[in-house]
C-alpha cells in the first residue's frame, strides 16, 4: 500500500480560524501577497479562493510558501513539487452505476472494508449526494455528516466516523436538497475540503450517484479507477454502458473497470460483459477491464438488511472472499510505496476547474 511519510506539512483544518487581516499581522505577509498564494497554492491550502478565514496550518503553509519564494528565491513550479513529494499520493476508487438498485454501495462498503483489511488507510465518502444511505449500511451512527463539512466553522477531524473494519467514514445527507442542488462555489469547497481529508490516508473509496448528473462525474473525474457496476437487467446494462460513454466522452483519466452483480450463473455473467465490452469497442474505441462477478447470494442480502457487512460478519462466504480479491486486484499498483495516482493535489487542481464549468454550465453528457 501507499505508505510514504507522513507530518511533513502542517496539518489543515483544525484549530483557530484567523481572518486575511490577522493572518498578514501575524505573518507579515501582506494581503494581496496571501491572494496571490491562495491562487498559486490552492489544492495545498483547501479553501476557497475568495476566503477570508484561515486555520492554524494554512497559516503555516503561507508562512513556509512566503519564505520558499521570497526568501530562498524557488520559483512557484518547484515549491509546488515540493509540496507535492511531502504530501500522500492518495488513490481514489469511485464505485458508480447508470441506475440504482444495482448494488453499488453494497460493493463501495465492502470493497472499502476488505482493502482495510490489506493495511491500507481506508476513507469512504458517501458521494450520493442528497439521497445518502452508507451509514446505514454500516450501521453506524453518524458521528456528522457532509453538511458539517461544507460549515467552514468545522474542524476537519471532527466529520470522520468510526466504521468496520478500521475504515473512516464521511457519511452524506439523507433527503437533503441543499446537497443535491450544490452550485459550483459549494461543489468547489466540498472538492477541496475532501482532498484535504483524503491526505491523511492511502485510499479513498466514494460511493457516487448514480447516474452521469454532474456531480457524479466531478467525483469520477478525481478518480484513479471507475468501478461501473451493472446487473442482468437490460436497463442496468444499458445504463452502464451510458456511464463508461460519458465518462470517455468527458475525458476523464481514470481507469474503467465492469463487475456484473447479482448474477445468477457464470454463463449469464459472460455475456453481459461481453455486450458491453462490445459496445465499447465498437463506438468507443475503448475497452473497459472486466473485474468479474458477484453471484446473487442470499447471506450478502441478509448481511445488508442486518446492517453489517459482509466481509465482517460473514468473511468464509464466497462473495466476503471475492470483495478481497476485488480489492487487491484494485490497489496492486499501490505495493511497496509506489503511487498509482498522479497525486491529489494536481487532481484536484484540475478537478475542481472542470467541475465548475461544468455545474456553471448546468449540462449532463447523454448516454
């Protein structure tokens, strides 16, 4: 797994927040100086461009970025690339499907949990934005949810919850039309307050929306690897196929992958993904990976109604045992310290402008 050293920028998101004009007395830094820095170091520092609130570690970061320019005389691209070697290269998995009902945060919790399980630091995002429902999959209680996180008065380490399996989990909101109507400066802060959380682990699991709204493909478009989840049904795997269409068509960078699930018999298994890995081929130009399948099985189903995962309460179960190998063929490339990503904040930074165009621009790509 991803494990390289940790503690070497000052921790964001916790402790006194200071207004612009405390921070230049403070830092002897002068305003338009910080502005500066909040545009050329905005995935480093996490707020909005145009905030006026800055805790303890951003303060530390503006002073460290001050002297490294000004003082030591590096120019913006190598401060950047220093920043970027200190901080954890975080791989993130996005678990995603053209329609519901299809097992997605099924697959999201237990593929989180079993890579727990492998040693890495695990963080699930409840991605579905306004209709949440990890928590209760995991039967947890959520200790806060998103709406805390997007209350800049919130300290970052105070969001997370304990989930099983030594996983954290940022838990959504359940029925909330505030976070399923983001505008761009809302969807802007809540990329940048994840990115901030997600640097303290080695991976990052969102369970997404389904569908291809835009909010969907901001979070598929921080992604190393697209987990696209279909079932038998017809609609399912058209819906599917809609999902790695617009995917490819926004140019998003991270690796496709196809699991059937609920799947009644290999053979069945076989020619859904041969249908649409065709169909990929063919008008694409694209062949997405094959993960395999989920056979429908009827502890997994029991494991959700009871509000406990599989891979902790059943983990001698045939699907307990495939969610691993899922998980390991996912995080392989992270073995032995190797990054699978291209960072998070250069994702980030590219991630966050994408997103805001396109929710400005209030499209969605047709399937």
């Amino acid at each position: 797994m991803i494990m390289q050293q940790r503690g070497l920028l000052p921790a964001a998101g916790s402790g006194v927040r200071r207004g612009i004009r405390d921070v230049s007395r403070i830092t002897g830094i002068e305003q338009a100086r910080i502005r500066f820095f909040q545009r050329m170091f905005s995935g480093f520092l996490g707020e909005s461009l145009d905030s006026d609130q800055f805790d303890e570690g951003q303060v530390a970061l503006l002073s460290r970025v001050d002297k490294l320019v000004f003082t030591d005389g590096k120019s913006i691209s190598e401060v950047r690339e220093e920043l970027a070697r200190e901080q954890q290269s975080v791989q993130v998995i996005s678990v995603t499907s053209g329609k519901g009902g299809v097992g997605k945060t099924t697959v999201a919790v237990n593929l989180a949990i079993a890579a727990a399980g492998r040693g890495a630091r695990t963080l699930l995002f409840d991605g579905d934005m306004g209709m949440a429902n990890v928590h209760v999959f995991t039967g947890i209680r959520p200790r806060a949810t998103v709406m805390d996180l997007m209350d800049r008065r919130t300290p970052l380490e105070s969001v997370l919850s304990d989930g099983p399996g030594g996983i954290k989990i940022l838990c959504g909101g359940s029925g909330v039309a505030a976070l399923a109507g983001l505008d761009s400066r809302g969807m802007e802060h809540l990329g940048r307050q994840l990115a901030l959380l997600a640097g303290a682990f080695d991976l990052l699991v969102i369970d997404t929306g389904a569908g291809i709204s835009a909010d969907v493909l901001h979070f598929l478009g921080m992604s190393d690897d697209i987990v696209v989840v279909a079932t038998p049904d017809i609609a399912s795997t058209l819906d599917a196929y809609g999902v790695i269409k617009a995917s490819r068509q926004a140019e998003l960078n991270g690796r496709i992958h196809l699991l059937v699930n609920q799947v009644q018999k290999g053979e069945q298994y076989e020619a859904i993904a041969e249908r649409i890995c065709k169909c990929a081929e063919h008008f694409l130009r694209y062949t997405p990976n094959v993960l395999g399948y989920l056979p429908r099985d009827r502890a997994l189903g029991l494991a959700n109604q009871n509000r406990s995962p599989l891979v902790t309460s059943r983990p001698r179960t045939a699907n307990a045992k495939r969610f691993r190998r899922l998980a390991a063929a996912l995080t392989a490339d992270t073995a032995g310290g190797e990054p699978k990503g291209n960072g998070l904040p250069h994702r980030m930074e590219s991630l966050v402008h994408g997103l805001k165009t396109r929710a400005d621009a209030q499209r969605q790509i047709p399937c």
